[in-house]
C-alpha cells in the first residue's frame, strides 16, 4: 500500500514540474503576457533582432554565457538594464532599467525568455 501510494505522490509531483515548467512557454503565458503589457515589443521581438536582439538570442546567449546562471542575469538585466551586450550581433540599443517592474514580474518574465532556449 505504502509503494501505490509513493508512485501516485511521484506522478503527481512530476506533473506538476511539467505544469510549470511549460507555463512560461508560448504566448499565452504570464511571461508573454507581461512582455506585450509592458511595451517590451517595441524594441524586441520573439525571433527577430528588431532595435534590441530577439528574445531567442537572448535566450540563448545567456544560456551560453551563464549557463545555470543565464535567468539571474537576465533578471539583472531587466531591473538595472544593460548597454553593449548584443554589439557583435549588431545591436547598439541600450536596455533601459525596468525595476519597477518589481522582483517577482522580473523573475517571470526571465524564465519565460530562457523558455526559449534550445
């Protein structure tokens, strides 16, 4: 009894990462959702380096570069901003500093932005 009983606390554990993991990807997400509320389009877009460097460039960069850290410096990207990050890649733009967005909104939308990693 005890064992049908680990296995349905393990299913169900493991549908959960996946809710969550999943609930940053797509753009119906809360991290998509907060990007197109807050103007992030106008400078980027999710494929395409538009003013500022797509959101799977970013994505990927940061993984490359940061590795498991990629999410906390895309989170310090986004509170304090970044200027010089994209040059090779063509981008001047500079980032503006979006802390007023708060931690937790911040946090959401950097998770969403690693979602697209490959």
């Amino acid at each position: 009894m005890k064992l049908k009983g680990f296995f349905v606390v393990a299913a169900a554990a493991s549908f959960m990462f996946a809710v969550s993991q999943n609930s940053f990807a797509g753009d119906n997400g809360p991290g998509y959702k907060l990007i197109k509320a807050n103007g992030c389009l106008a400078c980027h877009s999710v494929d395409q380096n538009k003013i500022g460097p797509s959101y799977k460039l970013v994505a990927e960069t940061n993984k490359k570069e940061y590795g498991k850290g990629a999410i906390k410096e895309i989170e310090r990207a986004i509170e304090k901003g970044s200027k010089g990050k994209y040059k090779k890649y063509g981008i001047a733009a500079v980032m503006p500093p979006y802390g007023y967005l708060g931690k937790q909104k911040i946090e959401i939308i950097a998770k969403w932005i690693m979602s697209l990693a490959k």
